[in-house]
C-alpha cells in the first residue's frame, strides 16, 4: 500500500481525487493540505509515497513546493492536477512524473499512479489479485475487488455485483472463492458475499432466508446448512 498526500486549497478538488483513489486498493489517503506551507510540515510527519500536487494555491504555490522538495533530495513523487494546461514543462523540471489538467479522470490518475509505482520500484503491488477482470464491449474492464458486493452463479457464468452495477467472469465460484477466500463468504451452492457488505438476514414468506447486502437490492439466498455459519459472521460483524 502506497500513501498518497492530497495537495490543492480547494476542498471540492480534494474530495473528487479522494474519491477517486477509492478505487485504487494499492493507495491510500494518508492526508490532505491546503497549500505548499501546510503539506511541507504533513510530509515530514506522514512521510508519503506520492503527492497529488495543485499549482496555483495561496502561500506557497505548488510550483514553489516542488523546487523546495526537490534540493531538499528523496522527495516524494509528485503527480500535479492542475487547471494550467500551460505548465508541464515547468513540472517537469521540478521532476514531477505526470502533469493531469482538471478535471481528472479516472483512466488519467490511474496511469498516472502506474508511473509512480514504476518510479518507485513497487510494481509488486501492481497485481491483478486485487481486481476482478471482465470484457465489456470487447474491452477489458477491472472492478476492485473491494468493490464486489456479491457474486452469483447464473447458466454457464459467473454475474460479479458490485457498488457501480453488474458485470460477467468466466470464472467459477469455486475458484473465486479460493482466490479471495478472506474477503467472501459462502451463504448457497450459488452464491459468494462480502463479508464487510452483509448486514442481516431476512426471513420470506415461503420459509426462504435472504442475505441482506449493502449497495444492492439482491438478497440471495441463504441455504440451510449455511445459516449458522452466517448468523455468527454477523454477531463478530456487530
């Protein structure tokens, strides 16, 4: 896991680019500064792997913090998210290793961090073990495995649920279960559940019991042998 330090004076950026290394699990938010003064004195305590670094901020600008990291040696590795599309040379200067122009995209931050796990020699972490791959339209797509809500075995596929909507594996249960073994649980022949998704059981009309998941409407069902098993999942959960 990589720490990344958020740079920028306004709070709606910082919240977009929070949001969007949700869906990175190799990264985290170690923290967050409103211009280059304050993020000087959060990198020395939180020591972070990258910096996600605005331009123009009150102070200290993040031009100015750079060229300050930069003599100081051993800097962390800065990605700028900018709203100048007139300033990459200067970034590069200062030995940033990407230069994103606002609004950033999601398939624009994630090379981005891709450049810094390489610069950073952690390409260890850069494993598809943490993502669930599909072919969507003929490309292919990865959902993070934290992500998944739930996944169901339907005809000759593998249906994945997950926060953003549904997709298709050809992978059996059996084997996803082996694979991710700590973060799925076992409630029917048919179907896996995040263990930090489920919330509760629910009895139907006809005797059934339902898993209730939070992110979805899908309840599945919960087989006979299984409930105990589950029940007890949801008593060390609460």
């Amino acid at each position: 896991m990589l720490n990344i330090l958020i740079i920028d004076d306004e709070k709606p950026a910082r919240d977009r680019l929070r949001r969007l290394i949700g869906d990175f699990p190799r990264f985290e938010v170690a923290g967050e500064a409103a211009s280059g003064t304050e993020a000087l004195q959060h990198i020395r305590s939180l020591s972070p792997d990258i910096l996600l670094l605005d331009i123009s901020m009150p102070g200290m600008d993040g031009m100015s913090l750079a060229r300050v990291l930069q003599e100081g040696g051993a800097a962390p590795a800065i990605i700028f998210c900018t709203a100048y599309q007139d300033q990459a040379l200067n970034a590069f200067e200062v030995e940033a290793i990407d230069y994103l122009v606002k609004p950033v995209r999601t398939e624009q931050l994630e090379k981005a961090l891709d450049k810094a796990l390489r610069l950073l020699g952690r390409e260890d972490l850069h494993e598809n073990d943490h993502y669930i791959r599909s072919t969507v339209g003929g490309k292919v797509a990865l959902t993070p495995i934290h992500r998944v809500i739930c996944l169901l075995s339907e005809d000759k596929y593998t249906t994945v649920i997950h926060e953003k909507g549904t997709t298709v594996i050809d992978e059996s249960l059996t084997e996803m279960e082996q694979k991710f073994q700590d973060l799925f649980f076992r409630v029917h022949r048919n179907a896996l559940v995040s263990r930090k998704h489920v919330r509760g059981l629910e009895r139907t009309t006809d005797g059934q019991t339902q898993v209730m998941l939070s992110g979805t409407d899908r309840q599945p069902e919960v087989s006979r042998r299984n409930i105990s098993a589950l029940r007890k999942l949801l008593s060390e959960l609460s």
